[in-house]
C-alpha cells in the first residue's frame, strides 16, 4: 500500500486540505453499500475495516455474513432504514463466498 501515501497526499494537495488520518471508499451495488475505511498509522495505511450495509428487509442476508466470519448478529447496527456490519480485513476475506451470493 506504499503508492497510497503518494495518491493520497496528491488528493489532499487539489482538494487542499491536510493529510487525512484516515480515508475512505465507498461502492454502492444497487441497494448494498460497502465502505472501505483505512486509517493511517506509523506504518503506512494499514487497519482496513469493512462495512457492508443492506436495506433492513435484507437483514437475515447480513446475519448470513456475520455468522460466515464468525460474528455474532448483535455486531450488526442499524438505523431506521438500513443494517451494518463491520469487520476488518481478515473477516473480510473469510466472508468472500457469502458476500458475492449477496450481490
């Protein structure tokens, strides 16, 4: 993720704001949403942490998810229209399976 810290810094100097301490991506697949979010540390960008997000008529879909990686369905957040689960990188990548039958 080294080449981060100069697409970053670039992104920051047009927009001319400071250097984040953390930064995002957002994708939205129809009703699905998932946020990226990576957080700068001494190391580099580094802490990735996933958060999928479903209309809560979909919510038995996201239980799915979290008992696929090992979450309890309590981890999962919502607010009046949508659910929300986050996990980090490596829950994310047991999950892989579970998530493209969502989509």
């Amino acid at each position: 993720m080294e080449g981060l810290d100069f697409h970053i810094s670039q992104i920051t100097k047009i927009l001319g704001l400071a250097q984040p301490v953390g930064f995002m991506l957002s994708y939205e697949l129809g009703d699905i949403w998932i946020d990226v979010y990576l957080e700068h540390t001494e190391e580099g960008w580094s802490r990735r942490t996933y958060t999928i997000s479903v209309p809560k008529e979909k919510l038995n879909r996201l239980v799915s998810i979290a008992e696929a990686i090992g979450s309890s369905p309590e981890d999962i957040l919502s607010d009046t229209e949508r659910a929300y689960l986050s996990v980090p990188y490596d829950e994310w990548e047991k999950a892989g399976s579970v998530i493209m039958n969502l989509l």
